[in-house]
C-alpha cells in the first residue's frame, strides 16, 4: 500500500520528466544546414552546375554564413531549453525519521502515532504552466527571427556574388577590346614614326600619333586595375582563387 501511495505521489515528475526526453527527440527542431552545404559543394559535378551556381555555392562557405547558421542553432537550442526549463522550478520535499528507516518492532510501536511514515510532497508554482508557454513562444520566435535573418543574409549574398561576377566579364571585355585599340595606336605610331624618320611626316602627325598611343596604354592599365581589384572582391566572397574556379568553365559566360 504504501509503495502505491509514492508511485501516485510521483506520477507529476514522472510526467515531465517524460515529456523532457521527448522534447530531446523532438524532429521539429533545427538542423544546422552547414554541413549539408558543404557536402554539396565537395560533390559538386563542375562539368554539370553552371558558373554563377559554382559560385554562389562558394560563396555560402563565407565565415558570415557560418555565423549565421550558428545564430539558428543557438536559436533552435533556445527552444529546446524553454521546453525544459519547468524542471527547474518544481521541487520536491520530504523526510524521514527512525521510525521510517528502523522496521523493527519496537520502533513500530514507538512509532505508532507517527503516521503517514514516509512523506513526499511536491512543490509547483502556480505560474509554472502559463510562463512556459510564453517562454517557448518566444524562443520560437526568436528562431524564426534567425531563420530570416540566414535567409536573406543569403539572398543578399547570392545577389553580391552574381552581380560581382557580371562586373568581372564586363571588366574582361573592356580590356580585351582596349588592348585591341591599343595595338592599332602602336601600330599607327610606328607607321608615322617610320614616315617621320623619312621626312614624310609633319611635328604635329607624329606628336598626335604618340600622344594617342600614350592615352590608350593609360586606358589599358587602367582597366587592367580596374580588372584586378574586381577579382579580388570576387575572391573574397567565395575564399578560393577565381582562376582556379574558371579553369573548368572555359566555355561559360
């Protein structure tokens, strides 16, 4: 009788307790989509993703989106602390005398008016229910806020990526046709440098000619820093060498 009368007694804790380990099994929370990303990226078939995903995909290994994902983990282990934190603020008291503890006989009758013997009680706060429902409320919402917060941390990414990688084909384009105009201005040169030597040529001729030669080396080098700098930006968003991302789409654009 009196080993039921503490199973009842009992009964609350064991159903917290209960719905503490499932909560530890709850499949709703978040997992970290970090190394998910990562294996992508590893396994990723280079002769099939296009260029801009190669990219992009690179570009989410970026330091920021590790923070980020970390920020929802943290997040979704707040969720999971909100759910137990009832555990606590519930106690429990009791005590035991040596008529409890000593089963003879002559403790018995000592002890015959001392009853119940064994005396578990259980302390819960009145609040207990209501505040943990708040608590988890707002760890869910907190998770959320971090979920969109990763989200358009990437979305904000993948545009800075893409739109970096346009400025680097325009940069490659406008120093190929440069170095075109350049050519033509060193050939124009020499022609009227040679005609200048011979005595065909005026001072004005020739000083044009080499003022337009010098003016369209000054382009080159200009669009070629400008060329240099777009692929540093570029290699900071995806933390490996553009030339050794581009080796395997030569035939890309």
């Amino acid at each position: 009788m009196k080993r039921n009368t503490l199973f009842v007694a009992a009964m609350p804790l064991i159903l917290i307790l209960t719905g503490g380990v499932c909560v530890g099994q709850d499949s709703t929370l978040y997992r970290p989509a970090q190394a998910t990303r990562r294996a992508g990226v590893v396994s990723a078939d280079s002769s099939r993703m296009n260029i801009r995903e190669r990219l992009v995909q690179l570009a989410i290994q970026n330091p920021s989106m590790e923070i980020e994902d970390r920020n929802v983990a943290a997040a979704a282990y707040g969720v999971r602390k909100a759910k137990t934190n009832a555990l606590n603020q519930i106690s429990i008291q009791g005590n035991l005398n040596e008529f409890s503890i000593q089963h003879n006989a002559a403790a018995n009758a000592a002890g015959a008016n001392l009853y119940p013997r064994y005396n578990v009680g259980f302390v819960l706060p009145f609040g207990l229910f209501a505040s943990r429902a708040q608590d988890i409320h707002i760890a869910r919402e907190q998770l959320a806020v971090a979920e969109a917060q990763r989200n358009e941390h990437y979305r904000v990414l993948r545009e800075a990526v893409l739109s970096k990688y346009e400025d680097y084909l325009m940069a490659v384009d406008l120093l190929n046709l440069e170095r075109q105009v350049t050519e033509d201005a060193y050939a124009r040169y020499m022609k009227i440098e040679k005609g200048f030597a011979e005595g065909r040529i005026t001072d004005e001729e020739y000083t044009t000619a080499y003022r337009n030669y010098n003016t369209e080396q000054a382009k080159q080098r200009t669009l070629e820093r400008n060329l240099r700098v777009t692929t540093i930006e570029m290699e900071r968003y995806i933390g490996v060498k553009l030339e050794d991302v581009l080796r395997d789409y030569r035939d890309y654009k």
